[in-house]
C-alpha cells in the first residue's frame, strides 16, 4: 500500500525494543527530523514512521487512543490497528481499504488472520480468526473458525458485527461518529464492544477474505495467565450487560460460570493451579463492583 504512514505506540516496555526499532531506522535508510519522525531517504510505500513512547503500560485502548489521537492530528483518512505479534502480506491492506472505499457505510474492516507459519501442518495454514468473532452455544465471543484449516471456501467479503482487533482498519468518519475504544476495557474485548457500538450506530463491519496476515496470538501476555483470565471474565461481563437483553443474559451467565468457573477452575485447582480460579472470582467480583481499567490486582 503506497501510502503508509506507521506509528509505534510503546506502552512504557522494560525491553530494549525502542532501541532497535530506532537501530533498524537508522541502517534502512531514514532520516530523523526536528519533531522526531523518520523519513525514507529513497522512495519508499512507508511515508513515514513515528514512534509515541507512553513511558507506562496505558493497555491496548490507551495506546490506541493515542494511535488515533496522533493519526487525526496528521490528517489520516484510515487508522489501522495491527498488533506488534503479526508478519503482513503485501497486498492485505490495499485490499482492504478497496472494501472500505466502495461504500461510505463501509466503517469497520479486517482480513483472514492465520496462525503463524510454525503451527501449520505441511502447506495448509491454520486460521486464528476470520477477521472478526462468532457468538458460542453460550454466547461468549470466539474467533470465528480458530483452528480450522485454511481453504478455497474462506473467500470473497463477509459482514461481521464483530471485528478483531488484531487487524482492524477503521475509517476516520467512524472515529468522528462514535469515538475511539473504551479505556475502562483496558484489554480484550475492547474491540468487541468497539464494532458492536459501530455496528449500532448504523456503520458495516466487513472482513476481506482475500486478504491475510499472519498472528503468533496473545505474546503481549504470555505467562501471564492468570491476568488475562481477569479480563476475560470481567470484560465478557461487561460486554454482555452493554450489548445484550436481561433476558439473554439470565441465560448466559449461569451458563458461563458453571463451564468456566465450576467446571475448569475446579479443575485447574485439583491440578495445583488456584490462581485460575482466582482470576476468574476477581474478574467477575469487580466487574459487579464497576471496577474497570487496569488490573488491580497481582496474579
């Protein structure tokens, strides 16, 4: 896509990551200016690259925040939200900005997102979500066809009230209309409740099957089980109580807690595993106490 302009949010990383990234910036042929944004020497798809160091952990909606903020400020048409864990294809975005150009109501749009290449069997690649989520027999979000393989099938654009935040391109009227992410999400299922809120405010939600990238999944919290627990469960709560009907959720909740809580957090106990259970109990405890943001507790 040749007209690109990236921005590197870092939410405050104890890691050298800034460092190499600036490293790379250097040897590949980019010049710094006065305001601190890099500019291809040569031509180049990328028209620019800047880096917003938050100096803390602002989570996944904060950063994004300030993504956008900076994004409108510079006249961006487009902002694309795409984690830090993705390998891209050349042509994933020209595509999809094609889908978001055809229709004015086109707002919310994402592509095929595949595991990455060392979980794939022979050739076949291994979907991690069709773009967006589909609701399970209880009713949770789940990423639409998650671990099935790859095919001719999956093709064409299909609308989906639910885009993954993973690779989500948003057109600048949506930003206008409804705003940007709901910080109290903090992390996951931000960008659940932000395309349903698209969604309702009379916006498309598209997924272009033609175009692909690919996605290690969930590396931002790795080892930190116990924490994205937490914001599963609370998060899950708080998406439910916004977007659906009393009756419904009457049906879900029991449901969820006797699957997830009862059941697997039994579970994990008996396997020596108690901070699951844990996560979970805190998670829905403070999403009944309205406590949002960011986690206030140490798992």
């Amino acid at each position: 896509y040749n007209s690109t302009n990236i921005v590197i949010i870092d939410n405050g990383s104890e890691q050298d990551s800034i460092d190499a990234i600036r490293s790379w910036c250097h040897s590949s042929g980019f010049d710094l200016d006065k305001q601190g944004v890099y500019y291809p020497v040569s031509e180049s798809v990328i028209k620019t690259l800047t880096i917003l160091e938050n100096g803390e952990n602002l989570g996944f909606t904060g950063a994004n925040g300030k993504g956008i903020e900076y994004a409108l400020e510079n006249r961006a048409d487009y902002v694309l939200f795409l984690n830090y864990d993705t390998v891209v294809t050349p042509d994933f975005l020209t595509k999809m900005v094609e889908v978001g150009e055809k229709n004015p109501k086109n707002g919310l749009v994402s592509c095929k997102i595949l595991e990455f290449n060392e979980v794939a069997v022979g050739d076949k690649d291994v979907i991690w979500s069709l773009g967006g989520y589909s609701l399970s027999f209880l009713g949770n979000p789940q990423n639409t066809s998650s671990g099935e393989y790859d095919s001719a099938d999956f093709k064409g654009i299909v609308e989906n009230d639910m885009i993954s935040g993973c690779v989500m391109l948003i057109k600048k009227e949506v930003i206008e209309s409804i705003g940007v992410q709901d910080d109290r999400f903090f992390f996951g299922l931000d960008d659940v409740e932000y395309s349903l809120r698209a969604a309702r405010a009379g916006w498309k939600n598209s997924v272009v099957l033609d175009a692909y990238v690919y996605h290690s999944g969930s590396v931002s919290t790795e080892g930190r089980i116990a924490l994205r627990t937490y914001y599963l469960f609370r998060n899950t709560f708080k998406v439910r109580s916004m977007y659906f009907s009393l009756l419904s959720n009457l049906v879900f909740y029991p449901g969820y807690i006797i699957r997830y809580m009862l059941i697997g957090g039994a579970g994990r106990r008996i396997l020596g595993k108690p901070w699951y259970l844990k996560a979970m109990i805190m998670g829905i405890l403070d999403f009944l106490r309205h406590r949002m943001g960011r986690c206030p507790h140490d798992f």
